[in-house]
C-alpha cells in the first residue's frame, strides 16, 4: 500500500504569509490551530521592531563556528540571562531544538550509562540517544510505576531518565511530584524538554512563565521558536556541563552560530516573556473553554493546556477532516503515523494568547458539522 492510499502522504499546503492568527494560503485566509507561537509574540509588531534594529546594529550572521571566532560576549551574556531566568547555573544556546536534544543527548552519555525515557518523547531525543550508544529503555508514557520498576535493574550512578514536561502530541503534564519522588529514591540525572512550557506556563499566578518541571530537572531544554517567538533553542544546565558541551558536542563546535543579533534579540524575548502575564492568563482560559467546548460536543480530546488533541483514529480520516476544516477557513495540524502510533491518528491543536472564544465557537461547529455529514 501506497503513503498516499494508508494516508500518510505529506504535502503540506504552500502558505504565502502568516498574519497573527491567521494564515495565508493562495487567496484563502484561514484561521491558524496549528501554531507553537503560544503567547503571540511571533506576531508581535515590537518585536519585529527590536529584532530588525538587532540586525542592523549587529549584522546579519557570526560568519564562524562557536570554537573560531564566534564566541561573542553578548551571547554569553544572554545565555546568563536565561540561566538565570529559569533558575539553573549554566545555559548554552543551540541553532535549533533538534540540535540541541541531539547535541546534548549524544555527548552526556556513552556506552556503558542507562537512559530510560518516556516513550512519547520527541524524535529529536530519541535520535540524541541513539547516537550516545548507551543502553536505552523505554517506559510507558507517563507511567511513574513502570518508570520505578525500570530503575529497580539498573546502576542509577550511571542511569539518566529523559521525558517531556507538557508533550507535544498528547499535551499532557509530567507528573513532576512522581518523578522528583522517583529521582529522591534513586538518585538518576533527569533531563526534561520544556520546548512546549517554557514562556507559556509556571506558577499559577502566571507571572513567570518558568516551565513546570525545575523541581525534577537536572537539565532542561527550551526553544525560542514556538512560546518565546524568535528561533534557536537552549540548554540549561548544573555548573561545568556547558564546559563539557563547548568541547565535545560535534553538533555544537561544528556549525556557525547564532548571530549577535539573535543574542540581543534573545534578551529582549525574556523581557517581553516577564511581561506577559495576562497573554499567559488568557492562553490558559481559551484553551480550558476549547477544551470544554469539544468534550460537550461529544469529541474524545486530550490535554491539559495549550495542546489539545482530538482523537480520530484512522489516518485517511484524519486528512479528509483537515482538508474539509480548510474548506471551512480553518488550518489544524492532522498528526498522523509515525508522529503518533498507526491508527491513531489526531487533529492537533496549538490554542494561543491571540485566540479568542468567537475562534474556539466557529471551530467546534465547523467540525461538529463536517463530522454530521462524513457520519
């Protein structure tokens, strides 16, 4: 069977422009539920502002690898900054998310470590642990009691656990409680990706935006791309790491680095970040209100923040939805096989701060509609 008769054919539509939540498709507008830009500032006319100046003060490139001539003093300062924004010692900024669970994945471990990680973990994470070549072992998603039974059979001296604080597909938290009683009992190295939390979620006043796992993490990775709105991504780290990372990560020392530009515009990010209390309070209530909206509605639909999923199980299913939801004006993300398990198929749904509950009613009835004709 072809990719395209088992629907796992990609042939994403070709977007002329994107205009806060909306996008541009042809003459089509479409409503964007597709989007990691959680909190907006994507969209931000300010920060186009201060990143365009960045550029023209800085240049547009560091023409040199990290190691040469590229080790600029405002991207150690900003790396500072976001160390000490999100409560670690040490950070080290990477070119792309990928890169960066890659990059720091593959050079912490080595043959003869354990790594145990959470089986919804992001490809990127996997591939890092792949190339470590230490012994890896997966755990149930989520599942604190097998994650137990999994160190029970291991050094936990040399054992680290890799999961995810919001997940990217199921939009699910991590249970920090259950993994920092774990980590107190056994002792491992817990590396979290916050990708998804990081600028969008933290305390329950809102007002940091600080992700939700430091109490567990050792380590924790973030992107600029999708809550933070600019691109790149970060490791944060315990003291020495970030030394043993600028000397071994091949990912790291062989490709050019960010530009100064990005460093200076990366600073005014964190400000914008601590600024958005309200974008944050508001991305949390819209998307509780999408959530409720769909499970009214009858629709099975997962998460616990600002990714939702709405289950629909066979993969040309998926794809006919999406395509009758364009119809419609509307743009949801349909993850298919191997983003997620065959025959498991979900609309994914990015709720962001520039979403509104006008949006959230016109989806819910545009599906609930498409849905009454397709059954």
């Amino acid at each position: 069977m072809s990719k395209k008769q088992a629907g796992l054919y990609r042939n994403p539509p070709e977007i002329r422009k994107r205009q806060g939540k909306y996008l541009f498709i042809g003459s089509q507008k479409v409503l964007n539920f597709s989007s990691n830009d959680y909190l907006g500032l994507g969209s931000s006319k300010k920060l186009r502002k201060k990143v365009a100046d960045n550029f023209l003060k800085y240049g547009t490139t560091s023409s040199s690898s990290r190691l040469v001539s590229g080790n600029y003093s405002i991207i150690t300062a900003a790396e500072k900054e976001y160390a000490r924004y999100f409560g670690y010692d040490q950070a080290l900024f990477f070119p792309s998310g990928y890169q960066a669970n890659l990059g720091m994945i593959s050079t912490f471990f080595e043959p003869g470590d354990t790594i145990i990680f959470d089986k919804h973990i992001h490809a990127s994470s996997v591939k890092g642990i792949t190339l470590s070549g230490a012994d890896f072992y997966g755990y149930n998603h989520n599942a604190m009691s097998h994650l137990s039974k999994r160190l029970e059979n291991y050094d936990q001296s040399r054992t680290a656990v890799i999961t995810e604080s919001l997940f990217s597909m199921d939009g699910d938290f991590l249970d920090v409680e259950g993994l920092k009683k774990l980590k107190q009992r056994y002792g491992f190295l817990t590396i979290v990706d916050e990708a998804h939390a990081f600028g969008a979620l933290g305390d329950p006043s809102f007002k940091t935006g600080c992700g939700i796992a430091r109490d567990a993490a050792d380590i924790a990775v973030g992107t600029f791309g999708k809550a933070l709105g600019l691109f790149g991504a970060f490791v944060l780290m315990p003291q020495g790491f970030k030394e043993y990372l600028i000397n071994f990560s091949s990912p790291f020392i062989y490709t050019t680095t960010l530009p100064e530009a990005h460093a200076a515009s990366a600073m005014d990010v964190l400000e914008m970040v601590r600024e958005s209390k309200d974008k944050r309070r508001h991305l949390s209530e819209v998307s509780r209100h999408m959530k409720e909206c769909l499970s009214h509605e009858g629709f099975k639909v997962t998460g616990e923040a600002h990714i939702l999923a709405v289950e629909i199980g066979e993969e040309n299913m998926a794809v006919t939805v999406f395509q009758k939801l364009l119809e419609k004006n509307i743009f949801v993300f349909p993850a298919r096989y191997p983003t997620v398990p065959m025959g498991k198929a979900i609309l994914r749904l990015g709720m962001t701060a520039l979403h509104t509950q006008e949006d959230v009613k016109y989806f819910v009835g545009s599906l609930r509609k498409i849905y009454g004709k397709i059954e």
